[in-house]
C-alpha cells in the first residue's frame, strides 16, 4: 500500500517476501503542524508513529470478522446466477481448504493478488498442509508405537 498526501507518505510492503514493513516519509514537517528544526524531531517521530499506529490498528480490526453460519452455509453450496453455476467449496475439501488459507493471507492486502500468485499460494498452502498431515501423521504412529518424539 502507498499512501501519498501533500509531501508526506505512508507505504506498507513485505521485505523480502516475508516481514511486513511499514514506512512513513515526511518530507515537509509543516504539513502535519510540526516545525522544522532538530530540535522538533522528537514530536515529529511521535506523529509518525502515531500513523504506523492508526494503520496497523485499523487492519488488525478488518482481520476480526467472523462469517456467519448462513453465509458459510451458502459458500458451501453450489451457486446459480444468469445460467452460470459455481462449484461448491466445501469445508474440509483440501483444494477449498488451501484456497480460503491462501486468500486469508496478509499479502493481497498489500500487494493485491493475480490468478498466477493466488495458484502459487494455494500450492504453498497445500504442501505445508500435507507436511503437517505427514507430521500428524508420524507423532500419532509414534505415539500408538511408544516411541518417544
């Protein structure tokens, strides 16, 4: 995301794929009603701060919706519009499963998302869930055969 107002910016990427990153840029001090001297520096990393603050609180509150029970019941249904019917995704099918951990991810916030990239996450989501079942799999072995992990 790229936020621009003014001479100042707010931008939130991924470094190197992987830690989320949020970068604020304020070339004109003047614009937030700060003074540019050095000796304001301190009031003028408070307010940026305070940016980073309000952008991290208002995706932490979009990530707490829930579905609810009716609208997860009609997405586990197949659907009928204008002739055109979709397939049902059905809840604890693997392929439904890596797709709706794919598209829950944090990225398409901040980078948006192709059919390549989401085909690729769905992949990444599947190998990790068959690593995990794998893994599940061996301790529940292990366990049945007393041998400690």
């Amino acid at each position: 995301m790229d936020f621009a107002d003014t001479h100042s910016r707010v931008k939130q990427y991924l470094k190197q794929g992987k830690a989320l990153r949020i970068q604020t840029v304020i070339n004109k001090p003047y614009d937030i009603g700060v003074l540019a001297r050095l000796a304001h520096l301190p009031e003028l990393v408070a307010k940026a701060r305070s940016v980073n603050g309000r952008l991290l609180m208002i995706e932490r509150a979009g990530q707490g919706c829930a579905i609810e029970t009716v609208l997860f019941e009609q997405a586990a249904q197949p659907y009928g519009r204008e002739g055109r019917r979709t397939g049902a995704l059905r809840f604890g099918d693997p392929r439904a499963m890596a797709l709706a951990g794919a598209l829950c991810a944090m990225v398409h916030a901040v980078t948006g998302f192709t059919n390549k990239r989401l085909r690729s996450l769905v992949a990444e989501v599947r190998r990790a869930l068959a690593i995990l079942d794998r893994a599940i799999s061996d301790y529940v072995t292990n366990a049945r055969l007393g041998i400690a992990a």
